[in-house]
C-alpha cells in the first residue's frame, strides 16, 4: 500500500476538521447522548461469533533481526450478525491483526475463537476478502467465485449451485463466463467478495476491500456491501483508514493505536438500519466521524505515530 | 449487447497486405537473383546452386526414397529426444523452482551443465553410445531439456504471491495451491520452453549427424557437400529450416490458444 495514498486520506479528514469541529461544539463528544430512533439493532443476547482474548502478535523485525510487537493485548468479542470495523493509522497492525484471524499469521500470546473454537491456522468458518482482488486470471468469473469452495474439495458443479445465490444477490449472473481481465476493478472486487460470501463462513473478514478503487466506484460499492450486509446479515470484520467508511458500514468501530496496535475505544455506531449513503450527510454521522478521527489524531500526537 | 463494434477500418487491412507484399517480394527478388547468379554464368552454379537446381534436387531425393530414409532417421531422433527432455525437463524446472532446497542443491549442478556446449560431447557420446541414433538422441535431449528447465523454474518464481496468500486463506493444501496456482502459471513458460527446446533440438540433431553417423538429414547434408552436391545440399538444409518454422508456429499457436485469458489476442 503506497503511503501517499494513505497520506492523502489523512489528510482529506484533516480538511474536513473544520467542519465537523463547529457540528461538535453544539454537541458532547460522546455518543451514548445521540438519539436512538430505533431498537439497539443488534441486541447483546445474541451468540458470540468472534473473540479475541489478549492478543499479541509479534513479528521479526529483518532489518534489526528484534521481535518487535505489532498487536499488543487486543481484546473483544463480537456477535452474530455484527458488522465492526478495526481503523486506524497506517502500518498500526490492524491488518496484521486481521491476519492472524485469518490464520495467516501465528500469535504468541492470546486466543482467537470462531464460535467458540480456537483458531489455529486457516479454516472455511472464516473467509477473507483482500485489498487487491486477487483473481484467477486464468479461471472465469464463475470458476473463481466457487474457487474457495473447490478448495475445501467441492466438486465444480455443486460448488456453482452453492455459489448461484451470491453470484445473483452481488449481480454478478451474465458475468460467470467473462475472464477477470475483461472486469473493470469494482466487477473484479466484487467477484472477490462473492468468492468469500460463496464459502459461508461464520466470519467474513475485509481487508481495506475498497481502498484500491477510485473514489467514485469506493463509494458505490460501500453502498452495495451496507445493502448485501443488511440484507444477509453476516457477522463481519473490516479493516480500514477510512473513517466514514467505517461508520457508515458498522454497528461497532474499534480504534486502534499506533503500533503497538492495542484498542483506544470501541464506538458503538447507532444509526439506525436500513441506512443508506445520504446519512453521510446528516449531523450524527459526521460527529461520530470527527469523534473517532480525535481519537486517532490525540493518539498519534501523543505517541509520534505519524 | 448494443456495443458498438467498430470495423475493422479498411486502412488498417490495406496496410496488412501492403506488408505482406512488401516481405514477400524481398524473398522473391531474392530468388530470382540467386537464379541469375548461375544461368548468366556470373559464378559457377556448382559452388552457388541456383533454385531451380535446389528444387529439382528435391524432387529427385523425393522420388528415389532417399529423403523420407533420412527423414524418418532424424525424426526419430528429434522426437525422441525432444520428448525426453519434456518428460525429464518439466519435473525437473518445477521441482527446482517450487522446492528452495532442491534448487539450492542442484541449481548449481544445471547451470554448470548448460553452460558446458553439449555438442562438444559428441565424441564422448559417440564412444559410449555408438555412431547409430542413440547418441543423437541423447544430444537432442541434452540441447532440448536446459530451455525447458529454466523456464519452468522461472516460471515458479513469478507466482502471484498474492494468489497464494488468497488460496491459503481458503486454507488451501501446498498441493492445491501447486495445482491451482503454480501450473497455471507455468503454462505460457512451458511454451517458450517447448518453442526453445524444439530449435536447439533440431539443431542437435543436424550437428550430431554432421559430426558422425551414416544417415539422417545432418549426414545427407554433411556428405553431399563432401561430393560438392551444393543443390542436395541446400535440399537438405531447406528442409530443416522448413521443419523448424513449422515447429515454432505450432507451438506458438497452441501459446496463443493456452494464453487467451490474458485478453491482448482474445479470442472468444
């Protein structure tokens, strides 16, 4: 990830500050005193799909041959049906983290449970979506959505009738047999997003799935994921540095530090669903927006993390 | 779909048929002076031949059976040979570039190996295996299979890393992902392969019948213009040159064909 790109969003909610800054002057600063139009939409009785236990993962710095730790005590759970996002700076490890979810990177001192069971390593209850799309370009469209259920030894042709109701809920039927090549990169993320959907994991975990795209397709796709979200009701958990992102997709938005990344707060996002992308204009959201941005801000004044 | 197809614009065929006259008249113009060389007597047609002579040596070589016996000698040893080193080759490339331990062992070995000049060995291959057809088929071998197993350890080395992040986080096996990943990605390598193999192969089989033996299209050639035959001789190497485009454009097409998801020649 080029850090310009990075810079450039840090940067865009700094122009914002202003703005959100006079919204947040009429206002306290918490969000427990926002007003809940509709029930809690996710109740708290509900049956704990992920949880992470004082997590910490450490990583062999090449360069000084030291461990240096990227992830340090990270705890929280989340329930089913629960959208949460991890943001913060970037290089803080949330994507290490959202790795090691994966399975794709060993802890050294804590517990990952999907569903009660301890994660040791990869597994079909969690499916990841990545920043790049990461096709196949050698599998059609319809090959590379099942291509995570051949793996776990699905024949093709079951796999494509396991896959179909994805394949017509993210739109994607009349594409099956185009190469990824010939899909613009919104097509080919979505794709990559019914690939992981296909598998029905207990988890769906999004690595900055839209980073990587123009700011317009961005925006269209954030609307299409919070429709498909609300619509299936995964239990997700996203990676971002886009705070708006983030709010307009999640129940919960955790914040994390600078690396060592360890949890700052953990903002419950009550804004009512069904949403839809015009409340990105609405007061609420922007004070929910410049409430996580200081966060991050006092954080990385505090630490140097920039 | 209401695409708009655009025509292929006329000026861009004119332009098609323009070339191809233009590279076909150099080869005609080339003829045809080669032709006068001789029969205005310019040089002895003995030392130049001319193509009416090559051609009619040709014809001769056809009728009298002598070509297809050299024919079928040398293909026997090309596809022999060529088909050794797919069979030894292609195992061998993927191993070294998929195995670091493997590669880390023997690279060394292999790329000492290629850089010795096979063709050298002749007189080692000659005493071990005899003048007959097995020591040419054991130099076509040798000359094919160092192409094919650099490519294909090339080919290993550039897998998409994120293809194999991808797989794994599917919780994907080293063999699915060697099955799923690695030899797709190894099928355009192994053209190029095949392609270099079949033209140091050829070549193998042609030096290695100059060098010794009493038949074959390299031993024709070889004796004829030890007999100053010069139209036999230009027979013969005619004919190799036509063996080895024919090679190459196969090949090429069937790269063409394997390649089609990568959408420059998209063919659907």
């Amino acid at each position: 990830m080029p850090s310009s790109n990075v810079d450039k969003n840090i940067k865009s909610s700094r122009v914002a500050t202003p703005v959100v800054r006079i919204n947040s002057a009429e206002r306290p600063a918490s969000v427990v005193t926002l007003p809940v139009t509709a029930p809690a939409p996710k109740p708290a009785d509900r049956e704990i799909k992920l949880s992470v236990k004082d997590l910490v993962i450490g990583y062999l710095d090449k360069k000084s041959g030291h461990t240096a730790v990227a992830v340090d005590r990270v705890k929280f759970d989340i329930r089913e049906g629960e959208f949460v996002t991890i943001v913060g700076l970037s290089g803080c490890g949330k994507s290490t983290f959202l790795n090691a979810i994966a399975g794709l990177v060993q802890h050294q001192h804590g517990e990952i449970r999907v569903s009660g069971k301890v994660v040791s390593g990869p597994g079909t209850d969690r499916a990841m979506v990545f920043q790049k799309a990461s096709l196949l370009p050698w599998r059609r469209v319809g090959r590379n959505i099942t291509y995570g259920l051949e793996l776990s030894g699905m024949k093709p042709d079951e796999a494509r009738e396991k896959a179909s109701y994805y394949v017509n809920l993210i739109r994607l039927n009349g594409f099956e047999h185009h190469y990824p090549h010939q899909l613009s990169g919104g097509m080919q993320q979505r794709v990559n997003l019914a690939r992981a959907l296909a598998c029905d994991p207990e988890v769906l975990l999004l690595d900055e799935p839209f980073a990587a795209l123009d700011a317009i397709t961005r925006e269209l796709m954030q609307q299409e994921l919070l429709e498909l979200c609300e619509k299936v009701g995964k239990t997700v958990l996203m990676v971002t540095h886009q705070i708006d992102e983030a709010v307009l997709l999640s129940d919960r938005v955790i914040v994390f530090s600078a690396r060592p990344a360890h949890v700052l707060a953990d903002v419950r996002i009550p804004i009512p669903r069904p949403r839809r992308g015009e409340i990105k204009e609405t007061e609420e959201f922007r004070g929910l927006v410049h409430q996580i941005w200081s966060i991050i801000e006092g954080n990385a004044n505090v630490g140097g993390g920039i | 779909m209401s695409l708009t197809v655009i025509p292929k614009s006329s000026a861009a065929q004119r332009e098609k048929i323009v070339n191809f006259l233009l590279g076909a008249s150099v080869i005609v113009a080339f003829l045809v002076a080669w032709e006068l060389v001789g029969s205005l007597a310019l040089v002895n047609p003995l030392f130049t031949s001319a193509p009416s002579r090559v051609l009619k040596a040709g014809l001769i070589l056809i009728q009298d059976g002598t070509l297809f016996q050299h024919l079928a000698v040398s293909g026997t040893e090309f596809l022999l040979g060529y088909g050794a080193a797919i069979v030894v080759g292609f195992p061998v490339g993927i191993m070294l570039g998929w195995f670091k331990g493997i590669n880390a062992s023997f690279g060394p070995f292999i790329a000492a190996m290629q850089a010795t000049p096979r063709i050298a060995l002749m007189p080692l291959f000659i005493i071990w295996f005899g003048l007959g057809i097995t020591s040419k088929i054991v130099v076509v071998a040798l000359s094919a299979i160092f192409p094919l197993i650099v490519n294909l350890q090339v080919a290993m080395s550039t897998i998409d890393a994120d293809l194999v992040r991808v797989a794994r986080s599917y919780g994907a096996t080293r063999w699915q992902i060697f099955r799923s990943v690695a030899l797709p990605t190894s099928v355009p390598f192994l053209i190029t392969g095949l392609r270099l193999a079949a033209g140091r192969g050829l070549l193998g089989v042609i030096v290695a019948e100059v060098f010794g033996g009493s038949q074959g299209i390299g031993y024709m050639i070889q004796y004829a213009g030890a007999t100053f035959q010069t139209d036999k001789v230009f027979a013969g190497v005619l004919l190799v040159a036509a063996t080895g485009i024919t090679l190459d454009f196969t090949l090429e097409r069937l790269g063409r064909h394997y390649d089609r998801w990568r959408g420059e020649s998209a063919v659907h």
